[in-house]
C-alpha cells in the first residue's frame, strides 16, 4: 500500500513514512492511493475475530510494510486486558430498540482516542527503531488529546513527549491524568496563556525548520493517518456486534459520530468505502457548526478564532476541520486540477461553496448532520438516565441528541460514545443534580496523585531553551 498526498506533489510512501512525518511534504495531507475492498464473505469471517484480532486485519491492510508478526505483537499490546477496561475492548450496549452505545471510552484517559494513540504508542516506537531514530513529540491540548498521547508513549524509549496546555485550563480529571505522570520522557509544559497560546507556541517552533530537524520534532495530531487507520477498525467492530444477532441482519446500520476534526468521522466514511454495509454516517457538532453547515448545504466556511464558542462539549470546540481535506478532495475524483483550484480558493476567500455536491453528500457518501446546544445535551443526559439508567458525557450527548431527532432513519443508529461522563462532571452535575453518582475510589485517587509540570511564559525562546536541554540530557 502506498500513501500520496490530498495535493498531488509528494512521492508515493509507505506506512511507516508517512507515519512519522505526519502531513505530506506538499502541505497536503496523505491518503491512501487505493481503498481496500472487503467482500461480504470476509466480512463474515471476521465476525469470529477477538478485537485485536481485527485490528491486525484491517491495519493491516494499510500498514503493509511492518511483517504479520511484528503488527500482531504491537496490535495485542495496544489493546490488550491491562490497558482497556471491558473484555471486549468496545463494548456494545443497546439502549433501546432503535439505539446503541458503541463504547470507544474504556482505555486509559477515558475518551476515544485511546483507541487510536494506544496504538502510536507501540507502532511507533517500532518504527523508529527500525530506522534508528528517535522523535519528539510536540503537542498543544485542551484536554483529551494530551492525555491520550501521554498515556501512549510514557516510559517508551526512543521518544520523547512535550505536551503544551493552558495553565488551570483543564478539568480536575483531565489534569490529574496528565500531570501525575512521572515517566522522564513525559514533559508536561504549563504555558500561562489560554489553548490559542499554547498552539501557536507550537506553531513557532515548528516554523522554525532548523530547530525542528536539529531536534527531530514531531506530532500525533489527528491528522495522522495511523490513527484514522486504528479508527477504522471500531466501526467493523461495531457493526458486526450490532448484527451478530441473525434477526437484525436485514435492518440498515447507522452511524453517529460526536465531531470536531472530522477524524472519527473520516474513518467510518473509509470503512463503508471499504465495503462495511453503513447507511448513514450521522455527523453530530456543538454550536460550532461548520460541518453540520457544510453537510447541510455543501458550503464549507471555517471560522475565525474569535468565533468559536467555549462550549460544555469541549473537545468538539473547532472552527475548522482539519481532516475534511482528505473528503474534500475524493469529491474532485480524477479532478487534482479542479481541487486544487478549489482548495485555493478556500484559503483565498475563506469560503468553499460544493452546493452543486449537496445531495451527493447524502445520496452518494451517506452522510447525514445536525447541531446539539448545551440546552441539549443536559437534557439529552438527563433524558437518557431517566430513560435507560445510562449515563453519557456531553460529547456523546451531542451525538445521541442528533441521532434521536432522525426519527425516519431505518433501522439501527449506532452512537459512538466518545468520553466518559467522569471526565466532564460539571455539565453532569447540572443534568442530574444529586442523582449524580459518588467519584469512583479509582478517580479519587488520581486526583489525589503528586502533580508535576514545568510552568513558562508564553514565549517560544522559553520553550526552545527547554526542548534543547531535555533533548542534551
Ligand atoms: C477529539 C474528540 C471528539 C472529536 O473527534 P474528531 O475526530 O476531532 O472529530 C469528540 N469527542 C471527544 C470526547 C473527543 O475527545
């Protein structure tokens, strides 16, 4: 398999290339230059498979160039017993008669993307010592991303991790999960300053094209395409766990995804280019609606900072998609020209307009989307536990909010649960009241944990001086 870029202008690489380098060498960002496809039969055979199991079939399409047994050792590592709390890694849970959990948040940090970087967190280390390098990982958060990445990549040797966030910006939980670390290839950097600060930081020092070979920095954004590739896999997992019952086989499957980036998302549509029989790819956002706006209408108009709303689905906070390039340019088909032009013209004028595309969108990619408040997710939250004695987060109530409007989609919507609800309690609280539930004593005892950080300024001369003398040591 090999890997080209959205933009046409980078030579065809392997897995294990793109994979460290993150965007292509043309801006762009890497696709792969053919889909698999999956015949119902296998299909089929894969409904026997353990998850990790699964995992190694399907990453391992892509993931051509690492040998069966190397991928196999990285793929039950990842997903192995110790590190995912239910058995079956995703569990399936039905909430009634037309709706399911699909539970992504049973790793280590409690969200979803655990599922991705729990596996960075092997494959790369293999692949760099493969070639003999080693990388530092640089990254800014809000909150989930940060604490995955660290959680990934703690104690591993050729790496090293910095992972910028806002001082006293985070919750309780999220902080505890990252600061507590004490692995000395973890640094975690409070930057005074808000998550903007903390992302244009990195953006200095990656701008900064000397400093940043000289110190081999790197990242495991969500743009990476080994994360989108580990991603896939849930939305097989899931849709055979929502058929294996001989009677629901007939019934369309249907998918709602909670979105910010557009990376979650992206992996179901490549799942059901793969084959995977879904009928609709529900796309869920919070009032920062770009996407919903673009699937409703076929513009795509990102926003300016300044124009995206601190909202109480915090991870889903974006202003502009950063994986929707990759769908962007399928659109265009043979036509690189033609999206070229078009891409330009976004950076241009800051406004796409595919309104000549719009029921494509639906009719022909199956995607469907709609906008949560936060009225709606507390009451969807409180709803639901009256309802099912179920507790959702407010990323997946976003999700379950947008699902339950569809109510003339056949069949089975299938929510993907993308954070526990532990993780948010605030916006818990104000849906349950005191029917909310004690802190586990598991929790407490994160929170109680020795925190660590290493504060600065908000100044890029700051950061460089630190990168520069934890790399000498
Ligand atoms: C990252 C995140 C999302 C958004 O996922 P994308 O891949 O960026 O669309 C949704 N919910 C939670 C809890 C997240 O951490």
């Amino acid at each position: 398999m090999k890997f080209v870029s959205t933009r046409g202008r980078m030579t065809p690489a392997g897995f294990s290339d793109v994979l460290l380098d993150g965007l292509a060498s043309d801006g762009g960002l890497v696709v792969p230059s053919e889909i698999p496809a999956i015949p119902a039969e296998r299909l089929e055979e894969w409904r026997a498979l353990r998850y990790p199991e699964l995992a190694l079939e399907i990453i391992g399409l892509y993931a051509t160039d690492i040998p069966r047994e190397d991928l196999e050792r990285i793929v039950r590592a990842a997903y192995s017993a110790e590190r995912f709390a239910a058995p079956e890694t995703v569990p399936v849970t039905d909430l009634d008669e037309r709706i399911s959990l699909v539970g992504l948040s049973e790793g280590p940090t409690m969200a979803f993307k655990d599922l991705a970087m729990q596996f960075l967190g092997e494959v790369m280390p293999y692949v760099l010592q493969r070639a003999g390098r080693t990388l530092n990982i640089l990254g800014a958060t809000s909150g989930d991303t940060g604490s995955a990445a660290e959680h990934a990549f703690n104690g591993k040797e050729n790496i090293r991790v910095f992972m910028l966030s806002p001082q006293g910006r985070m919750s309780a939980v999220q902080r505890a999960q990252m600061y507590s670390l004490d692995d000395e290839n973890i640094h975690n950097i409070a930057v005074d300053g808000n998550f903007d600060d903390c992302q244009n930081l990195v953006k200095a020092i990656n701008a900064d094209a000397e400093f940043k070979a000289s110190h081999t920095i790197g990242a495991v954004n969500s743009i990476n395409f080994g994360r989108i590739c580990a991603q896939i896999v849930y939305y097989f997992w899931a849709w055979l766990r929502a058929t294996d019952d001989e009677s629901r086989r007939e019934a369309p499957v249907s998918f709602a995804v909670p979105s910010g980036n557009f990376g979650n998302i992206f992996a179901g549509h490549l799942a059901r280019r793969m084959g995977l029989p879904v009928h609709r790819l529900v796309l869920a956002t919070n009032e920062n609606n770009v996407l919903d706006e673009f699937f409703r209408t076929g513009v795509y108009r990102p926003r300016s900072r300044e124009l995206t709303l601190a909202t109480s689905s915090p991870s889903m906070d974006i202003s502009k998609a950063s994986n929707l390039e990759r769908f962007v340019r399928e659109l265009f088909g043979e036509d690189a020209e033609g999206f070229a032009e078009r891409w330009a013209e976004l950076d241009r004028e800051g406004v796409l307009d595919l309104s000549d595309q719009r029921e494509a969108l639906e009719r022909e990619h199956g995607f469907l989307s709609g906008t949560s408040t936060h009225w709606d997710r507390v009451n969807t939250i409180r709803a639901e536990f009256e309802a099912n004695g179920v507790i959702v987060d407010p990323h997946t109530a976003d999700g379950l909010a947008v699902a339950r409007r569809l109510t003339d989609l056949p069949g089975r919507i299938l929510v993907l649960e993308t954070a526990k609800p532990e993780k948010f309690r605030e916006t818990i609280e104000e849906a349950l009241g005191d029917r909310t539930p004690p802190l586990s004593a598991e929790l407490l005892e994160l929170l109680e944990r020795p925190q660590r950080t290493v504060d600065i300024e908000n100044s890029a001369e700051q950061l460089r001086d630190y990168i520069d003398a934890a790399c000498e040591q």
